[in-house]
C-alpha cells in the first residue's frame, strides 16, 4: 500500500513538473530576450551619444571630452578647497586640469580641428577660470578680477556669435582657435591658477592683473577677425 501511494505522488509531482516546465522555460526565455532588448538599447543609446553631432561635426571626440573634464576637475578641486583639505592635494588636481588643455589641443592635431571643438576648449576655459576664483573673491582685487572675468565673458560672446554665424551663413572662415594673445592671456591665466592653488593669493592678484591687456587685445583681434567678409 505504501508503495503503491509513493507511486502516485510520484506521478503527481512528475506531471505537475511537466505541466509547470513550459512554463519555467518560457519565463527564462522571456528574462533572456528583456536583458537582450535591454543590451540593445543601451548600445543603441551610446552609439547615438558617441554620434551626436553639432552642425555635422561630431560631439564625443576625445578633445572634447578632454575640454569638458577641466572644469570638472576644477570644480572638484574647488569643493575640496572648500571643506578644507590640504593645497598639496587640491593643487595636483587642478595642474592635471590645466593638462588637459596642452592634450586636447595635441590630440586635435592629430585628429583635425573642429569649429565646434574650437568653440568649446575656450568655453571650457573660461567655466574652469570663473569656478577656480569664486571661492578666492574675497581675497582676490575686485578691480583685476571683476574686468577680468567681464573680458572672458565678451570673448565667450565673440565666439557664440562667431559659432552661430558659421551655422547660418556658412561662413567657412570663422576661426575660433586662440590667437597670440589669447595664448599669452591663458598661460597667464593658468600660473594665476596655479599660485591659487598654492595659497599665494598675492602674486595671482599681480599675474592676473598683467594678462588684461593681452585679453584686451585678444578681444579686438577676434572681434577684427569675425568682421571679415
């Protein structure tokens, strides 16, 4: 008798196995298939990312990528400023921020210019100069700091108008890449920053002070520059 009833309940359980396995099989399937559709957008979106392109010049090159983390580290560095951790580890992280423009401009190039490239690397320049001094305000001299940023937001506005003219009108020979002084006003610009973040506030005062003019005269060139026929 008690293995007579062992025999049902093993039919049982095996019948009900056999009814429930379809099921388990079609429920795996369908997991695999989601995680599939899944993989596939995800490739999907990154490939439409890498693609993304302003005025059929392509976004996610590896200049770019590189003018788009110096403010980034900036930033960082700024927040670490700002809760106090030691210059000796803040300072190493914004002279790596400052790297990034000498490789981006190398690895363009290699891989050629670009205008939209052209148009982000100073923009990028400018965001990391804005974020490096706000923390400084109170220590730096109003009358060199407040020109100064005023000269870097007419220059970011000479070369919006210069970008979007290229878009418009098809201008093939707008040219965004920093002229002499613009050079001369950015590695000023970049031992300033440096001196900040190496506490010498006093000698950023004086080094920022010197590339006025030449920001001055970066400003009349680009503005000569984009008048041209």
């Amino acid at each position: 008798m008690q293995k007579f009833m062992e025999g049902i309940y093993e039919s049982l359980n095996r019948g009900l196995a056999n009814r429930i396995r379809p099921y388990a099989l079609s429920t795996r399937e369908w997991i695999r298939r989601n995680r599939e559709r899944r993989e596939d957008k995800r490739e999907e979106l990154i490939t439409k990312i890498l693609n993304w392109s302003v005025q059929g010049e392509a976004i996610a090159t590896v200049p770019n990528l590189l003018s788009l983390l110096r403010p980034f580290l900036v930033a960082i560095a700024m927040i670490m400023q700002t809760y106090g951790v030691p210059w000796y580890f803040v300072s190493p992280l914004i002279i790596i921020a400052l790297l990034t423009d000498k490789f981006d401009g190398a690895w363009a190039e290699i891989d050629g210019h670009t205008a939209f490239g052209e148009f982000l690397d100073p923009l990028c320049d400018k965001i990391s100069l804005v974020i490096m001094v706000i923390p400084f305000l109170g220590e730096l001299w109003h009358w060199v700091i407040f020109p100064m940023i005023g000269i870097e937001l007419s220059l970011l506005i000479i070369a919006l108008v210069g970008f979007t003219l290229q878009g418009l009108k098809k201008k093939e020979n707008t040219n965004f890449r920093a002229n002499i002084f613009g050079k001369v006003k950015f590695s000023l610009q970049a031992i300033g920053i440096i001196l900040i973040a190496f506490n010498q506030i006093f000698f950023a005062n004086i080094v920022f002070g010197i590339s006025i003019p030449f920001a001055l005269a970066s400003i009349a060139m680009k503005a000569y520059t984009l008048s041209k026929p």
